[in-house]
C-alpha cells in the first residue's frame, strides 16, 4: 500500500466529509509530504481550487530545483488546469489514482516529458464513481460539461 496514495485518498474522503467533491492531492518531496489538498470549490466557492491546485498552495512556495524533484500524487487524472500547473513548475512526475471516472490530458503531459504513473486504485476508482451516481450535477459543473 503507497502511503502516499493512501494520504491523497484521506485528502478526498475529507473533501467529500465538508460537502466537496472527493478528490485528494499531496506533493512529495524527497519522500516526504510537503503539501496537502482536497479539491475546495464548492467549500471555498472557488473557480480554481481543485485537489490539485490546493495542494500546491498549501506546499508554499518552492524554489524551482525543488519542483524539479517532487512528485505530485492525485485521486484523479489531473485536468487540464492542474496539469498546467504540473508543466509550469516542471514536476517531472504524477501518480494517478485513477483515469476511468475522467482522464485529463495525460498523452499532452507524457509528450511534455512528465512520467505518469497511473495505479487505477479501486478505493479512488470507487469514491468518484459514489460521488457521480449521487451528484451528477456538481461533478459536471465541475469538469466543465454542461448540466
């Protein structure tokens, strides 16, 4: 078991806890947690704070050596503005939970040079699926679709 999945996954069970959308981000940095974060929109009544994002503010700010170093881990294949994110500060590495609930842009960050390591976790593959069964409208405001 990856603890670090494991913590992404507690990060989306927390989210889902607040009344959010469960998904769960931490970077590692020379194996070690550095930042936390669950996807905030609806909690924060955000634009922008998916897991990811949220993660990435709560690690603070890093020097661009350090970016070049961590690993980003997520519940979900990130979309296209986390995966931004991921080639703004040259994170060379992204483990995914799971890409059969959505799949963002993953052939564009492989092309990009960025190592994805998806692991198609059922505990990830089965949250997302709850949360698009019982919330199917929320779960499309939040990708982008219309209702």
């Amino acid at each position: 078991m990856d603890e670090f999945l494991t913590e992404a996954i507690r990060q989306a069970e927390q989210g889902l806890r607040e009344g959010g959308i469960p998904i769960g981000s931490v970077l590692v940095l020379d194996g070690k947690i550095i930042g936390r974060g669950h996807n905030r929109r609806v909690q924060n009544s955000s634009a922008i704070l998916h897991a990811e994002m949220d993660c990435l503010e709560n690690a603070g700010r890093l020097t661009a050596e350090e970016y070049r170093r961590s690993t980003l881990y997520s519940t979900l294949s990130p979309c296209d503005m986390c995966g931004g994110a991921v080639l703004l500060y040259n994170i060379p590495r992204v483990v995914i939970g799971e890409n059969r609930t959505f799949q963002g842009p993953e052939d564009y960050l492989r092309r990009r040079g960025v190592e994805l390591d998806i692991r198609d976790d059922p505990r990830c593959v089965e949250l997302m699926e709850q949360f698009i069964r019982s919330q199917p409208e929320l779960w499309n405001e939040d990708i982008g679709e219309p209702a």
